[in-house]
C-alpha cells in the first residue's frame, strides 16, 4: 500500500494560514502472483505529485495507477490551451479532475485506490482538499485537520497520535510556525513510529500555497555533524543529496518502478539461493 498524510491547515493554533501540506513515504511493493506472498519492492517512487501549478495528486493503492496521474497533467494542459494558463476556477476544475479519474479506472485494471486532490482557485485563493475513493467513486471535500489515506486503519491511527504529540516540537516559541516546512517536521516524524512493510524510503513532502505548489526539501544534519541530507524537486523527480553528492532520485515513471520491481524479485532470488547453499 502506502501512506499518505494531507494537513488542511485552514487554521493552525488561531492562525489562519490557508494552505494545505501533503507528505507521503516512497516505498512500492509487490507481491508474487503465484503465492500472493512479499516478492519486491522499491523505495524510491514519488506518490504525491504536482500536476500544474495549482494542483496536486497523493495516490495510495495501485500504484500502476500513476501513469493515470501523468496522463491527468496533460489533460490539464490541454484543457488550458489557447487561455490564460492555469486561470480555472475549483468549481470546474474538481469535477474535470474527478471524472477523468474515474472513467481512467473503469477503462483498467486496477487495484482499490485513494487519493487525495488539491485544488487552488486562481483568483480568490482558496484552497481545497478532497479525497477519491475508487472504484467507488465516493469524492468528498476534506475539513480542517489532518487526514491520512493508505495502510491498515490501525496505522493511520497511530499516524495522528504520532503527529499530535510531535506538534509541541514546533511549538517552542524559537520556530516561524507558520512557515509550511516548519509545521510539515510532526508530519514527517509521525512516521517513525509506523510498523509496515509496505510503508518506508524516502519522506517527501509539498504545500499548496497562495503562490501555488512548494517542494518542501528537507534538510538535517546528523548527531557527528557531518552528514547532511537535502532534498530538491529536479527535472526528473526529487533529489536527495548527502553532503552535495546526488544519491537518489524518486520517480513517478512506472515503467522505471516496474523494471526494479522485477531486478529485485531476482536479487531476492539469488540472495535465497546463497542461504540455502
């Protein structure tokens, strides 16, 4: 599965800060079609997603459904043609959004998925979190708070209890909480806690602002002080550098994921083999 967290931050402690911030893990596996068992998995597959400047995707379930996602942007695109780009009003857009979604899933073959829109409408501002479900097609518009999609519902429970007590990490009175990556830090330590084999990698995270989406890159430096990790949102997906050296870069290319899905079936294979030997 996956996990994926959308803060609608509306309000945040009598502030009203109007934008909503999405952090999602990157770990993708697959099970064996013969034993329905673990068989591979990668972790290094961006689920949430910018389509255009006033929208972004988190996607939880199928994963093959990303190619969907991609092809929702240059739906988008498209429908902006020959107009002032990406000047489109929430009331329109969410149902072009919705439908598209929708007619995709019920043309493959995919597995439950959720997902989570967010939709800024050009003039006034506003910003909307909604959530899909499919196949159902339950779409609903998501309040003030934190919600999560993705996982057993036992560790978006514990999701929400991690997040509230790392809130007070915030709260000092020496950070701007009103700054997206400051209060996107419980978002991404309420993950520490979560047991599953199907969430993990990398944690990657973006807010929806006035000015439109912003990659929130991450940067830490380790106990030695001399390690630090940084993240950036490059031409080909998000960057993670050690120290300035490039070392990974998450992908919303399928094909990509699916060829290293099937190298490490083959790598788990042959680490099998050595065991038994």
């Amino acid at each position: 599965m996956t996990m994926i967290a959308a803060l609608n931050a509306k309000e945040w402690f009598g502030a009203k800060l109007n934008k909503i911030i999405v952090v999602g893990d990157s770990r993708i596996t697959r099970p064996s079609k013969i034993t329905g068992k673990f068989e591979s998995q990668f972790d290094s597959a961006q689920k949430v997603i910018p389509l255009t400047p006033n929208v972004m995707i988190g996607v939880a379930g199928d994963y093959q459904f990303i190619t969907v996602i991609n092809d929702l942007k240059s739906y988008l695109e498209k429908l902006d043609s020959g107009k002032q780009r990406y000047q489109r009003f929430i009331g329109f857009l969410k149902y072009e959004i919705r439908d598209f979604l929708i007619d995709k899933f019920k043309q493959g073959n995919y597995l439950e998925t959720d997902l989570f829109i967010i939709v800024k409408n050009h003039e006034s501002n506003v910003k909307k979190l909604y959530k899909l479900v499919l196949p159902d097609g339950i779409f609903v518009e998501l309040p003030n708070g934190l919600h999560v999609i993705g996982d057993s519902a036992v560790n978006r429970k514990i999701f929400h209890e991690n997040f509230e007590e790392n809130i007070p990490v915030i709260m000092n009175g020496n950070m701007n909480v009103d700054d997206s990556a400051v209060i996107s830090i419980p978002l991404r330590m309420a993950f520490n806690d979560i047991q599953s084999i199907e969430v993990g990698g990398r944690i990657h995270c973006f807010a929806m602002e006035n000015r439109g989406w912003v990659n929130l890159g991450g940067a830490e430096i380790f106990n030695d002080g001399m390690n630090s990790v940084a993240t950036a949102l490059g031409e080909n997906g998000i960057v993670t550098q050690i120290n300035g050296k490039e070392i990974e870069v998450l992908t919303g290319d399928y094909k990509v994921i699916d060829k290293k899905l099937g190298n490490n079936v083959k790598s788990v294979l042959r680490n099998d083999e050595d065991l038994d030997i």
